[in-house]
C-alpha cells in the first residue's frame, strides 16, 4: 500500500515537472535567473566566512563571483548590449576579492593592496573612459553646468551675508 502510494506521489511530480517543462516554465527561469548561480555562492561563501567557517582566502572567489553575478544581473536585465560598456567591471570583480582578502587576512602579503588598487584604479578609469563615450557625457555636462551655476548664484549669497 505505501509503494503504491510513492509510486502515485513520483507521478504526478513527474507529470508537473513534464508539463512545465513543456509550458516553458523552466526555460524561463533559466533565461531569466542564471546569473544567481554566480550571486549566490558569492554570497554564500562571504557568509560562510563570516560564520567563521571557511578561511580568509575565501573571501576572493566570493568577491568576484558577487561583482560578477551583479554585473551579469544588469546586463541580463538591460541587454547584453551594456557589456560593451560595462566590460571594465570584470577587473573590479578581481580587485574586490583581492581587497576583501587583503582587509581580513592577519598575515598580509605585501602585494595584496597594491595588486587591488592598482587593477581596481585600472577598472575605474577604463569603465570611466567606457562611459565617457555614451550618453553619460550629457549627465557630465549638465552636473557640470548646475554646479557651476550653484557657485556664481547660491554661494555668492551665503559669502556675502558673512562679510566677504
């Protein structure tokens, strides 16, 4: 009586998993939601770490793996496209694994910062210049003008009222 039972229960399981599959239900999720298969651990393994369970070095696959399952988020959501600019991320993936191992580990290698920021400052820049080149050169501009309008306008108000 019970074998029938679990044999019945596997069924109609079985038969879900089969009608989802073909409602496309699992392509779906699979479309959508990969890039949690590198977010996840990332952030299993940064709270591994902090349960003190698994060592410092662990921190560096755990800083990548999460820079990256974030980068791989926004591009999924917002098109592949945006790797074209974005590109410059996948070193600060590296220079925050480094960072995060160098900040904890007692017995610091010398080399730990300076590989950090030096491949962060170098990430920095090019995704800089990356983004230089689209449309975020308007958003420039336009800060640039507001700023400059805040220190001939508001800040000669303040500086005159104090004596200046």
């Amino acid at each position: 009586m019970k074998n029938e039972r679990a044999i019945g229960l596997f069924i109609v399981i079985a038969g879900f998993i089969i009608l989802l599959g073909k409602l496309g239900v699992f392509g779906f999720i699979g479309r959508n939601f990969w890039p949690l298969l590198l977010l996840l651990p990332g952030i299993a393994l940064y709270a591994l770490f902090y349960a003190r369970v698994s060592p410092s070095w662990s921190l560096m696959p755990a800083g990548i793996l999460t820079v990256y399952g974030v980068l791989f988020s926004i591009t999924n959501i917002w098109g592949a496209g945006l790797m074209r600019n974005l590109w410059p991320v996948l070193l600060l993936g590296i220079a925050a694994g480094l960072l995060g191992y160098g900040m904890v580990e007692r017995r610091r290698p010398e080399y730990i910062y300076p590989a950090a920021l030096i491949i962060g400052a170098v990430s920095i820049v090019l995704l800089a210049f990356t983004l230089l080149q689209t449309g975020i050169i308007y958003v420039l501009a336009v800060l640039l003008i507001i700023g400059g309008f805040w220190l001939l306008v508001g800040r000669g108000r303040a500086g005159r009222s104090k004596g200046w």
